[in-house]
C-alpha cells in the first residue's frame, strides 16, 4: 500500500465504504420488502375479494356477473360458489387445488408442489338471492418470483454501481488533490533549480489544502528575502574586502623586493603574503558565487577547443604535483570543441586537479581523462588519496563545508567544489563524485559539444 498513490487510496476506500453501504441498504431493504410483499398480498386479495360482491347480481331468473371478475386485478383469482360448493363464475389457477373446504374471512396459506397460495373465502348476501361465497386465490410464488428477479437484477446491478462509484470517486479525490499536485510540482522545481522566487499561489480557498499552500508561499517570501539579503551582504563584504587584500599583497610585494630584510623577517612577509593571496582568492571566488546567486554573473561564451585546454590544466598540475610526486596521466580525445568561459573551464579544471593534489597521498597518483560521449564532452578526474566519507560525500558541494578527514587541509576555503558544480551548470552539464575512504575520489563531469562538433561526427 506504501507505493500506491493517495488518490488510488481514496478511490478504493471510497468504493469500498459506498458499496458497503449499497448493499447494506439493499440488504435491509429486501429485509423488509419480503415482509411487505406478503403483507401487500394478503391486503390486495382482501380487498378483491369484498369488492367482488359488488359485482354479482340476481336478476330474478338467476345470478348475473360483471366481467370484471374475470380480470387477473393484481395476479387474483376470482370464483363464486353458491352454498352447495358449486362453481358459478370465475377461474381458479390451474395448479391450484380447489377442493380446499371453505372457511369464511380467513386467509389461509397452501403449500402444493413447489408452489404457494393465499387463499380467502368470503360470504356475500346477494338481494333476492341469498348467500353467495367468493374465493379469492393469489400466487404467493408469482409475487415471490418477481422479488427475486428484483433481488438478481439488483445482484447484476451492484457490480455496475460500483464501478461508477469508483470512476465518480476517482474524479472527484484527483480534482480535490488537484492542489496538492500543484504543491507538489512547484516544490520538486524548487529543489531541481533551486528557484526559490517560484510561488504556489492557488488562489483564493478556505479549505485546508488553499491555507497550507498559502503558508508555503508566505515561508518562501520570507525564506527568499532572507537569502537575498544573506546573498547581498556577502557581496558588499566580499568586494569591500578586495581593495584592503589588494593593498597588503601589494605591500607584501614592495617588502619581499627590499634586500635589506633578515632571514626571519623576509620568511614572516613571504608567509603573510601566501595567506594574503589565499583571502584574495577566496574572496574572488566568493565575490563570483554571490554575483552567480543574484544572477549578475556574465559569462562570456566563445567557441574554444576544450581538448586543447584540458592539456594545458594537466600540464599545470603535473608542475603543482611535484613536490608531492604525484604523477598526472592522462587521455584527452583531441579535437573536442564546446562553446564556453575560457576563464570559467580553466578554473573548473585547476579547481578539480589541486583538489585531488591537496587531498593526495605522497607518490600518487592522478588520472585524467576526456572524451565523446554522444553530443557531450565526457571529463573525469580520478586520484588514489585520501577519500571522501559516506557521511560527508553529499555536504561537499556546500560552501566552505569542512569534513574533518576529507576536506580540512591548509589552503582549503570550502568553497573550490561549489564553484565547481556552479561552473558546470553554468554550461548547462552536469556532474557527479563517487569515492571510497582511503581508495581516492573521482569526480566525472559532462558539458555539450558545440553545434559545429555535433555536425562534424
């Protein structure tokens, strides 16, 4: 039941207590039906019976009837007698045994073969005739038969009601969950594009689904005015902070040409300047990260060979390698052309390789690949280091997430994988990571080849 849908849900149980509710009317009504069938028929033979004397006379030479007698009123015999017990008028069912004495006013039932009777007597005075009785015969099985065929045609109907109670409650759960639907698509395009301005806005409704919807739409105002006013303060920080880094980097520059410096002082201005060059580039790639979030950040698209480009970023991370010997191989498919940044695919590339540099064991290894794959560049970027936890493998996308075994080396500001995954996004691809503590990661990306390299293959 857990993967069936709410709307089949409602459905079924709808159908389900509807018809248990059908054939629990039905039921009770047949109940009392049959009791009133027999009661019915014993009333219409009573009155067919009385009115019957009406419908004799004496014309002086002997008995006259009305032809109504004759008439099967409600399925009732009629036939008189006189008082000897001889038939004068009327008709008796052929299946009916009338050699049954007469008992006046009394309606008496007869059980023959397979079939039961009803069966009334009744003492007319006939003016200037005399006593007279009238018989009345009523089939209690005809009566009984026609129940029955009610009861079958209600047995064959019930499937029906059924059927049509689930197509009605069907239609009328998925247009009340209609909302919910709503709900629901406006929240997985939340998540998918990380739109957050997106609004549920179903209206003007009272009911429970119309308020909950309304309070989701008012929690994403505030939830998007928070970020925007997180996203602009750390904008104005970031560009606040470049021109002061800027400064020091430059002073630092001015010392370390100076020739009078001790040992000891030229190592502590070397040390402030490598720190200082960290914040600048932190705060660059901050300050790129905020512009990318209020959609300010412009990229500057060109057709560029991207095999050309991925030699390049390998070439750099052979040299950054060396003092940790690890050893970069790799297999580029030249002649692979994108429409892209330049600058933008540079830094996703040395982003990538000085992540697995840093996170490296001694003597490694790194292993970088790019391919076709269908109307996509296929890139890879594969090491033997340290690994990335279970536990921190879907936090590393996050800004200046640390993990304590995976991404806390010196020089790290956490924020190399976010620009990373903005990068490819950017160019309209799509990334992934898998990694094994202590085996190594690999991080495997693909963005689209440029329309002349899909007409080319």
């Amino acid at each position: 039941m857990k993967h069936i849908s709410l709307k089949i849900k409602l459905t079924l149980l709808y159908t389900v207590l509807m018809t248990a509710v059908v054939c629990a009317i039905l039921a009770l009504l047949f109940s009392l039906s049959g009791q009133e069938l027999l009661t019915g028929v014993q009333a219409r033979l009573e009155q067919e019976v009385a009115a019957a004397g009406a419908d004799i006379e004496y014309d002086g030479s002997g008995l006259d009837f009305d032809s109504d007698i004759m008439d099967l009123e409600y399925g009732i015999y009629l036939s008189v007698y006189d008082s000897e017990g001889y038939m004068h008028y009327g008709r008796v069912p052929y299946d009916f045994d009338n050699s049954v004495p007469f008992e006046n006013g009394n309606i008496r039932r007869f059980d023959g073969d397979g079939v039961s009777f009803y069966v009334l007597d009744m003492v007319h005075q006939i003016e200037g005739y005399g006593p007279v009785v009238v018989r009345g015969v009523a089939s209690i099985t005809d009566a009984e038969g026609n129940f029955h065929t009610t009861i079958r045609l209600a047995v064959i109907l019930l499937p029906l009601i059924a059927a049509a109670t689930a197509v009605m409650g069907y239609l009328m759960t998925r247009k009340a969950l209609k909302p919910v639907g709503q709900i629901t698509e406006t929240v997985r395009k939340i998540q998918r594009d990380g739109d957050i301005s997106r609004r549920i806005r179903l209206g003007n409704g009272r009911d429970e689904i119309y308020r909950m919807a309304a309070t989701f739409d008012d929690m994403l105002e505030q939830v998007e005015s928070g970020m925007k006013r997180e996203r602009q303060f750390t904008s104005d920080v970031s560009h606040e902070l470049r021109t002061p880094i800027a400064a020091m980097m430059l002073q630092c520059e001015e010392l370390l040409s100076r020739t009078d410096l001790t040992q000891e002082t030229r190592e502590g201005v070397e040390m402030l300047f490598r720190k200082t060059g960290y914040l600048s580039q932190m705060i660059s790639q901050l300050l790129l990260l905020s512009r990318a979030d209020q959609g300010r950040a412009r990229l500057t698209l060109e057709p560029l060979d991207f095999s050309e480009l991925t030699a390049m970023a390998a070439e750099e991370a052979q040299e950054a390698g060396r003092e940790k010997r690890i050893t970069v191989q790799s297999q580029i498919e030249p002649g692979l052309c994108l429409r892209g940044d330049e600058t933008l695919l540079i830094r996703l590339w040395m982003n990538l390789l000085n992540n697995s540099i840093s996170y490296g064991k001694e003597g490694g290894h790194i292993w970088l690949s790019l391919s076709q794959e269908g109307r996509y560049a296929r890139a890879e970027v594969r090491d033997d280091g340290i690994g990335i936890s279970p536990q921190d493998l879907p936090h590393i996308w996050e800004r200046f997430y640390q993990a304590d075994q995976a991404r806390s080396r010196e020089g790290s500001s956490g924020l190399g994988l976010s620009m990373v995954q903005w990068i490819v996004q950017a160019h309209d691809g799509e990334i992934s990571v898998r990694s094994r503590p202590g085996e190594g990661t690999a991080f495997v990306f693909r963005l689209p080849l440029a329309e002349e390299q899909e007409h080319r293959n």
